[in-house]
C-alpha cells in the first residue's frame, strides 16, 4: 500500500429505496455540496452504466462518488470536515450499504 501521491476515492452507495427517483436526486444533491470542500480537486457523481451483465460486473449500486485529493493527508482532513460529516447527517438515511475504494497510482 502505497502513501504517496494523490488519491482517488471512490465510494459506491446501495440506497435504501433503490426505485426511488427522489432518493437518488436527494443523494445526488448532498454528493455535490462535497466539491465545496476545499481538499477535494475533482467530483464525479455516477450511477451503473448500461452495460452488458457479466459475471465480473456489478450493477447493483445506486448512486457513485469519484474524488480526488493530492494526498492521503488532503483525504484524511476531508474526513472529519464540517460539510463531509454534514453530509452524512443529511443523506445516511437514504442508503443501506456505502462501500469505499481509495485508489492511488501503482508505479
């Protein structure tokens, strides 16, 4: 594992009520208000793509964040960040499961 370099989290949510429009804009919504954060360079707000259901695809999540930060210690401060934990007071109610990659370049 590597700590140098920047960081991209990504983080995939399952909402609660994934036939729910008004979920998924109410998540998407709070997703947002993150770019605000000042460690945050770049924010890529998602859902699954229509691709082809193979075995090795996973179309169930709802909704997909992508970040990225300079450092580990740019993603360590937005943790504890006022709008990030807000964020998650707003909008935890929406989703069952959030499942988090931070990624950073192999080389």
């Amino acid at each position: 594992m590597s700590s140098d370099g920047a960081i991209r989290h990504m983080a995939l949510f399952w909402l609660k009520n994934p036939d729910s429009r008004e979920d998924l804009a109410a998540l998407a919504e709070g997703v947002e208000t993150l770019r605000q954060i000042e460690q945050v360079r770049t924010l890529h707000i998602g859902v699954p793509a229509a691709t082809q259901a193979r075995d090795v695809v996973d179309h169930s999540w709802s909704l997909s964040e992508s970040m990225t930060f300079d450092s580990v210690a740019d993603q360590e401060a937005y943790q504890p960040h006022p709008l990030h934990q807000a964020f998650i007071e707003r909008c935890s109610h929406l989703w069952a499961k959030v499942l988090v990659y931070d990624i950073t370049d192999y080389a």
